[in-house]
C-alpha cells in the first residue's frame, strides 16, 4: 500500500479517555477530562496527564500537587465528553452529573469519583512545560477498583471495568480479546 505523509500531529491512538478529579485546600472538588496521559514507569509506578494552563484544573493541580485518574465505564460516557467541555470555573460537575466524590486514603484534597470502576490517586512530582500543555509527572500512591471487578489474587478484570478509548475525535468501547502477553511464545 503507497504511503501518504501528513503533518506531524497527534495521532497515537488510541489512548484511555479519562475523568481526572482535583480539589482545593477549602474543599471544591473538580473533575477534567483527559486523554493525554499515559503510564511512565512501573517502579515507582508512575503517569503523566498534560494539561492546558488555562484549564481550571491546571490551578487546582498545581497548587495541591495531587489528582486522582478515574478510569470510567462505557456506560460513563456521556458523563465523560460532559466533563471535558464545560469547565469547573461555572459548573459544579459532580453535582451536574451526580457523581460522588469519595474520600481516597492517600490523598489530602482530591477526591475519587466513587461511579468509576478503576481510581487511581496520584501525587505529582514534577511540572514541565511543554508548550500549549504542562506535563505532570506523578507517582501513583493508591489504586481502588470495584470489588466485583477484582477476583481473588488482586487482579482486575479489564473486561469487566469497559474502559473508554480515544482515537481521531472520537471514543470506542474495548474490542476483541486478542491474546494474553506472551501468547506467541507459548
Ligand atoms: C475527550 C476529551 C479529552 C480531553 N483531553 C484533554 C487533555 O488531555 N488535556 C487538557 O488540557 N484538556 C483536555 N480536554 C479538555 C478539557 O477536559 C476541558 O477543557 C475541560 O472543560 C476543562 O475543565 P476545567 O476548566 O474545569 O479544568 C479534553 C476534552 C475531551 C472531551
């Protein structure tokens, strides 16, 4: 197949579409949509989130230095494309979109979203600026999943969770069931 070239632009797809919550020293709490983020390092376990310094989001995380990842079901994804347009500057998200916010164990002023299955706490250990987005470099402190999502050696059942994925504009289900790691070996 012959080859066209395009500019250079952000294609890696797909990548998780996530609710990122936040919160301030006097207790409001904050919820933005993210997709650009991505796991890092496994020891430390660590990920980014780049986010714009217009966001409200960007304020909040940068002066608590803490956010939680919550990775929401393809039932959420409405609640998800919600949070990633209006912003926290005039709207109340968690209560616009009755969710709960729930206090983690780990962290002092962002809450989990209690409806995503898979919650992530994170506490961010460096800023770049990048360009239009900051990169947070966080450590992930805390993991939370569903109980009916975790079987009995602490693994979660990603079928199960229905992530959402992001690619070109738009979110997709997971698909297919391909194989475990290291299948082409066995
Ligand atoms: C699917 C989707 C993905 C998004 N990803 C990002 C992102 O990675 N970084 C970012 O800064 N904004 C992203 N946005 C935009 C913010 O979520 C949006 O501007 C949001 O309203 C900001 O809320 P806030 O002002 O309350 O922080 C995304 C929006 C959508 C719908």
């Amino acid at each position: 197949m012959a080859k066209i070239q395009l500019k250079p632009h952000t294609v890696l797809c797909p990548v998780p579409a996530v609710m990122v919550s936040c919160g301030t020293p006097t207790g409001k709490h904050n919820i933005i949509t993210i997709a650009w983020t991505g796991t890092v390092c496994s020891d430390p376990p660590m990920l980014t989130i780049a986010v714009r310094p217009t966001r409200h989001s960007y304020q909040l995380i940068s002066e608590t230095k803490e956010f939680v990842v919550n990775i929401p079901s393809r039932a959420m994804a409405e609640t998800l494309d919600y949070c990633g347009l209006v912003s926290g500057r005039v709207a109340d998200k968690f209560a616009e979109r009755g969710l709960t916010a729930l206090a983690g164990s780990q962290l002092q002023y962002a809450p989990l979203i209690a409806e995503c299955p898979i919650n992530l706490e994170c506490h961010v250990e460096q800023e770049l600026l990048l360009g239009s987005h900051v990169l947070f470099i966080a450590r992930i402190v805390a993991v939370h999943a569903d109980a009916d999502i975790v079987d009995d050696k602490q693994h979660i059942n990603y079928q199960q969770a229905q992530p959402i994925a992001y690619a070109g504009s738009n979110y997709y289900g997971l698909g297919d069931y391909l194989g475990r790691f290291g299948f082409s070996r066995q």
